[in-house]
C-alpha cells in the first residue's frame, strides 16, 4: 500500500512548482533578487535553488511569514499551520458541473410510439368472396331482411267460385216479363298476370293488373207461370258468365323475419261483364229464356295472402281474391233487360312472383 506524504514534502513540492514558474518570467526579465531574507532559511534549506524564484511569486512573503510565525510559537504546530486557508496553495481547480447539466443535455431523440388508433384507421380488409356452395345455400335459405325490391312480375291462376246470383226481368217469347229467377255456377278458371314495383323502405307495392275469369252456368231456378200454369221449375241451364278486368292493385307486404311474407291489398278497375249464350227451357215446352250481351263496369277486389322466397328474386304465392262488379251487370235481350245481381266471385290463386 503507497504511502501517503507528510508536510514538508508537500511544502517542497508546492516551493518547487512555484520556482519553476519564477525561473521562467525571471529568464525573460533578467532581473533577479539574490539577497535572501533570514526568515525565508528553513524553506531555502529544504530546496536553496528555489528561493529566488518564492520571493517574486505574488503572496509568497505573506505566506512564508504567517508560517514562521505559527512554527515559532509552538513548533509542533508546522503540520498543523499547513492545513490553514491562508497557507495552502491556490490550485486551480475544475468548476463543478452545473446541476442543471444533465437538463441542458439535449435529449436522444427517440421514436414515436404508435397512436392507439393505428389499429381503426387500417383499412379493412376485403373479405374474400363466398364460394359457389355458400351461394347456392343463400338462394335456398335467402336473408328475409334483405328481401328484394324493384320491378317484378308476376302471374297467377284462380280457382273461381262465382256466388248464386239474380235474374231479373226474365222473360219468355209470346208471353213476355215471366218475373225474377237465379241460377248458380260451376267452378271455373281465372288467369292473372302483373307487373308491379315493390319499395323495400315501406314495403309497399303497386302494380297494374289484367285478368280473366269463366264459370260455366249451373241450375237455372225459372219463376212461375201462371197463364200456363207452370209452376216455379229448376232446370239446367247452358251458356257461360265471363269477366275481362283491368286493376290497380295496392299492397302492403309483412315482414316476418322469415322467407314467408304475407300481404294484404285491394284493387279498383274496369271490367267487361259477358252473358255468353246463357239459356233455360221450361221441361215439356219450347219455352225459352235467354240473355247473350256484355257491358263495361266498374268492379273492385280484395286481396289477402303469403308468399315465400325461394331465392332472393323469386317468390311463390297463394292468396284469396274477392271479386266484385258494381256496373256492368245489366244485359239487353230481345225481350228486354235482364239483371245480374250479387254476382261476385271468390277467388283461391297460386302463382309466382319473380324481381327483375
């Protein structure tokens, strides 16, 4: 372990660093003092070259007499009187570093961290498209929310069941008016066809329509005679009743939540009301009455039903339709007018529907 150094070898190092720097200012002055003071031997003794160079150092004479005078007081006091402010050697030191130092150390840029919304503002991706299978499986099972809208067709087939209806004014050649008789009809037929536009917001739809309906005519019940004395007689009657009808229908779609959609409507138009052959002949006698004539009128309807989506485009449909002339029903004849009265038809039809 290196020895730490005592007193005077500190003063000898402190006198010959100053001497060193004298010997260099008394080179270029040339001025050199060589009267020594008796005050000054004990520091000549331990370094007699340095002397002239202490005393033309600046404090140097204060410093060697403070320290003669301490020594000669109490000479154990020389290590002591080293440690005074006013003795020890002005060593140029470092200035400490400001605290504020590591505050005015420019910072190491660093990178930003990612924002919390990077993830929201990446665009989606685009989902690849469905396959071929998962497609067929929509049209099969279509999303009943979203339903088609637009343009579509449709076309449909009745069964028509026309209700027992009047004749009035009947009448008979050579007798003339015989009075009021009815008749009731087979079941007949009806086609219907429609092209329409359906708005998915309300889900309403209007579309234009054309119909035709035929029944054949059942049972004539032919009032009584009395001048012939021929009473009330039923009779098969021949000839046929048909109906030709322009509509503007109105509906109003439900939505389930399923393929199945149920509607409910009405409609108002013109229809062609025809008598077409319709005859009846008293059993046992050529008496005959008959009505062949057709009148344009006015008729309405009521519609009810469902339909269901077989895909997104097209839909099968079963519903009712009520049927009803309001004019048009009166037929010229020979013999007169002849009245057709509660001549309204029940309608059960299925058909399809198809969104283009």
């Amino acid at each position: 372990m290196k020895k730490a150094p005592n007193a005077l070898e500190v003063i000898a190092l402190t006198a010959l660093t100053f001497a060193v720097a004298s010997t260099a200012r008394a080179e270029e002055t040339k001025d050199i003092s060589p009267n020594f003071d008796a005050e000054t031997v004990p520091i000549a003794a331990l370094n007699p070259s340095a002397m002239p160079a202490l005393r033309d150092t600046p404090d140097t004479e204060d410093r060697l007499q403070e320290f003669d005078r301490i020594t000669a007081l109490d000479p154990s006091a020389s290590e002591t009187a080293l440690e005074s402010p006013s003795l020890a050697p002005e060593t140029e030191s470092f200035p400490t570093a400001p605290k504020t130092l590591a505050a005015s150390t420019p910072e190491i840029e660093s990178f930003p961290t990612a924002p919390k919304t990077l993830a929201a503002s990446t665009p989606p991706t685009e989902l690849p498209r469905t396959a071929p299978r998962n497609q067929v499986a929509q049209r099969r099972n279509p999303n009943p929310s979203n339903l088609p809208a637009g343009i579509y067709g449709a076309l449909s087939g009745d069964l028509r069941l026309l209700r027992e209806a009047q004749l009035q004014g009947l009448a008979v050649s050579g007798i003339g008016t015989i009075g009021t008789g009815s008749t009731d009809f087979f079941a007949g037929f009806g086609i219907n066809a429609a092209v329409g536009y359906k708005s998915l917001q309300n889900n309403l739809r209007v579309e234009a329509q054309l119909a035709y309906g035929q029944n054949e005519i059942g049972v004539v019940e032919l009032p009584a005679i009395a001048s012939r004395s021929i009473s009330t007689t039923t009779v098969n009657g021949k000839g046929s009743i048909s109906t030709f009808t322009g509509f503007l229908n109105g509906y109003y779609d439900l939505n389930t939540g399923s393929n199945w959609q149920p509607y409910i409507g009405g409609g108002i138009g013109l229809t062609r009301l025809a008598s077409n052959g319709i005859s009846a002949t008293y059993p046992g006698t050529d008496l005959t009455t008959s009505v062949d004539d057709a009148r344009w009128g006015f008729a309405y309807q009521i519609m009810a039903g469902t339909a269901y989506y077989l895909s997104p485009q097209t839909a099968v449909t079963l519903g009712y339709r009520y049927f009803d002339p309001l004019g048009g029903n009166t037929f010229d004849t020979p013999l007169g007018e002849v009245r057709l009265k509660d001549g309204g038809a029940h309608n059960f039809e299925f058909g399809v529907r198809h969104f283009f």
